[in-house]
C-alpha cells in the first residue's frame, strides 16, 4: 500500500505572555506513532521548536530563547500587532516560536503532503492557528487540512471557521481512522484498545530536533471535577497506565537519547498512591535512574504521607506544583472539595520532613474567579507561605463547558462566549471591583516579597 505522507504542525502562539514550562505536543507526536504504525510518512513542524537552527540567521527579527538544563525556558519571541478584540489591552502582543520565514523555508523544503494535520492547546490561542491555516491553503492547494486539539473539542463551532476541511474534537485515535478510510480508503490496520493505555505506542520523540526533557503520562483524566476545569470534556474518563510500565518507557528514552529530564503531565499522578505512585516511585527508585523529574501541573496534595513524601524525594522529584486553589474553605468545597485546608497542612509537613524546602513546593492559587475578592487571594497566600511552601498566582482562565462557565459568562465584562480571545488569563477575564486589575499586580508582588502585606 503507498505511503502516505502526512504533515503534523505544532502552531506558533499568539499572546501577552508565553513560558516554555517542559511543554511538548505529546498529543501529537502519539498520533504521529499511530499514523507511522499504520504505514504513514510523518513530517513534524514544531513552531515553538527553540533549537531551529535557521533562527540564528534571523536573531535580528526576534528575541532569541534562553534555555535552562532542566528543560524549561522561553521561547524566540517577536511583538506582533495585537487583534481588534484585544487593541485596548496595555501590554505587547507577541509571536512565540520560530519565525514565518522559517517557517515558510521549511514548508518550501519539504514534499508535498498528502495531509495535512493541525493541533491546538489553549483556546485563546486561535489566531495562530488560523494563520497556520491560510498558510497551509496558499503552500499547498487541495491538500486536506484537518485542525484537533483542545481548542477544537472545547469550541467546535468557533473551530469551524477556522478553514479546516475537518475539525476532530476529542482523542484523535477516535476519529483519525474513519477519516483515511474516508479520504484515502486507508484502513488502519494497528489501533490501541482504548481501555488500555500500555497498548498505545510511545509518542515519536524522535522527531524532536533537540529534546532537552521528554513529558510522561501515567493516566488519561482525573477522579475529581473540579469546576474550573476541562478534564472531563477532554477525556470520557479516569485511566491509568501500568506503573512498570511508565517506568519502562521511561528508561527506554533515558537509554536511547540520554535525556535526564522527564515532565509529568498528570494532575491526578499522587490519587490513589497505592495504585500508582507508590509502586512508580519505587520502581525508579530500584532501577537507579540518574534522572530528576518536574511537575508543573497541579497536582492533587490530599493523598500525599510520609512514605509517599519520602518516595517522591528519594526518586529524584525536583519541580512539585500542587493545586490548593484557595484557602477559602466555602470556595473550596463550591469548585470541587479535591483537598481542605487540614489536609493541605498534612500534605506540607511530609513533604518538608521528607526533605523538601519552602521554595521547592510551589502552591497554585487561582486569581480572579467569579466573585472572588482580592482578600480572599491575600489570605490564601499568606496562609500558604505559614505552612512552609511557595504559593504561585494563577490567573483564572474561563473554559466552555466547564461547570463555572455559566458563572464566568454572566460576571465578566468582556463577551467570553462570543469571542475567546477574551477567555485569556492575561485579562483576568471576570475580574471585579473587589479584585481589580491593579490589585491582581500587587497581589503577584505579595507573592515574590513575603514581608509585604499592603495592598
């Protein structure tokens, strides 16, 4: 049978501000394992790729990525003009990735795909994507466009005016096959069994350019559900992996590029400790991997003991981000009761028993929720900061189909459910007189100086 060759884009990002915490399209490059099992030749074009060697030639376009060895950093970046909806917005809206010159070059340097696939991350990030869109029609006339990801499942009807000949919400595993049967009378001969994630391949990293960490995931979905969160629109339901397993993929990719940094993407990894963690952990732990591993999720803390804490820091963990969320006890039981504040302090003393330090457990409190005040969000870092941690602003971001979306539509000032570039955190998009734009900034501050306490 020929072999197709099909074309994935990773899409710039368009924005206020963008970070490159141990972000890879792993998404994608999962779909890129299934179409090569299944007879496909995959082209990968990471637009946020901080290797490119052609961005040293256009330094003078763009501010060049500073890279950390842990596998974080930012990403090139440029100012581009901002849109309409965000045009009196005072801050610089940027481009980051590589940029359209390269861009293009590389388009120019490749053969012509057969098909052409698109992800998408956050929904607020649109505009890059339809750009990528148009660019695809002009390069390529009469190939196939077809946009997935996040953006997708959580917007369909916004997605549909993207120029995509086919937008797939959901898992592409679900609906990739139907497609090249439809398009290409292809059958997919090798396709996972959806209630077993050990029978997925391992994604293709080795179509990164320079790897400098490699992501993990142990599970699909959360146990919880939590108000403020698109984990049940984006996954069915709670799965998880065979612990030696991960461990195995792990040490597969350890022993084959060297890679000494591995990201995990799950929220729920420590739910259920003994199902998973404790028996991950240990396995690490026999195997001596000489690797650290980083969390910038927020994890779940109401399972976290002495033994787990202990296992977590011998096993080499050094980014720990949790999701307290709040101190509020009403606003934590209101948005899903994952952990209360006794559990939290619990989770706080085993972690630094264990031998984790203030600044080495990073708390996430979410700023500007429906209704929420400035007090509220003062308290939560002030009481986090007393149990021996680090607590970390994170700006709300109002997600469709989330059950606080109604909430959000009908508190904020901006039309969120018409346009979502006004879904973007960087608005405190339902931001009220009792916590203002201006009070947001001096909360950011209280985090970073712990002796401030004004507003």
């Amino acid at each position: 049978m020929k072999r197709r060759i099909i074309l994935l884009i990773n899409p710039w990002i368009y924005d206020f501000a963008a970070y490159d915490f141990w972000n890879i399209p792993i998404g994608l490059l999962s779909l890129a394992s299934l179409l090569r099992m299944n007879g496909a030749d995959v082209i990968f074009l990471d637009c946020l790729d901080p290797y490119h060697p052609g961005m040293s030639a256009e330094a003078s376009l763009i501010r060049m990525p500073k890279r950390k060895t842990s596998g974080e950093g930012t990403y090139a970046k440029a100012r581009i003009p901002k849109p309409d909806p965000l045009k009196r917005f005072p801050r610089n809206y940027n481009r980051y990735g590589i940029t359209p010159g390269i861009f293009l070059k590389s388009l120019n340097s490749m053969p012509r795909p057969e098909l052409i696939m698109i992800t998408s991350m956050m929904t607020y990030w649109y505009p890059a994507v339809f750009d990528i869109i148009t660019i695809m029609r002009r390069m390529f006339p009469g190939v196939p466009v077809v946009l997935g990801g996040n953006y997708v499942t959580l917007c369909p009807r916004h997605a549909s005016r993207s120029g995509a000949d086919f937008c797939l919400p959901g898992p592409a595993e679900a609906s990739v096959p139907a497609l090249l049967k439809d398009l290409f009378n292809h059958e997919m001969i090798f396709l996972p069994d959806n209630n077993d994630l050990d029978s997925y391949p391992y994604p293709a990293f080795d179509l990164i350019r320079h790897p400098d960490q490699l992501p993990v995931m142990t599970s699909r979905g959360c146990p919880y559900r939590c108000s403020y969160c698109a984990s049940r629109l984006l996954y069915d339901r709670f799965r998880r992996r065979d612990p030696v397993r991960v461990v195995d993929e792990i040490e597969f990719w350890h022993t084959h590029t060297g890679i000494k940094h591995f990201s995990f993407y799950d929220d729920a990894l420590f739910v259920d400790p003994r199902d998973m963690a404790i028996r991950l952990l240990k396995e690490i732990i026999r195997r001596k991997l000489p690797i650290q591993f980083h969390c910038p999720n927020g994890l779940h803390l109401r399972d976290i003991s002495s033994e787990l804490s202990t296992l977590i820091f011998k096993a080499g963990f050094k980014t720990l981000r949790f999701g307290l969320e709040s101190s509020d006890t009403a606003r934590q039981i209101m948005t899903g009761g994952k952990v209360c504040n006794e559990e939290f302090t619990e989770a706080l003393i085993c972690l630094r028993r264990a031998g984790y330090r203030d600044q080495d457990i990073g708390i996430y409190l979410l700023c500007g929720l429906p209704g929420q005040t400035a007090e509220e969000v003062r308290e939560s870092i002030r009481f986090v900061r007393s149990c021996g941690a680090r607590p970390i602003i994170a700006e709300y971001s109002p997600i469709p189909g989330t059950d606080l979306w109604d909430e959000a539509v009908a508190s904020s000032p901006y039309p969120i459910a018409e346009e979502p570039l006004f879904q973007n955190n960087s608005l405190l998009p339902c931001r009220n007189d009792h916590l203002t734009y201006e009070m947001y900034h001096s909360l950011k501050l209280m985090t970073r100086t712990p002796e401030s306490t004004d507003m």
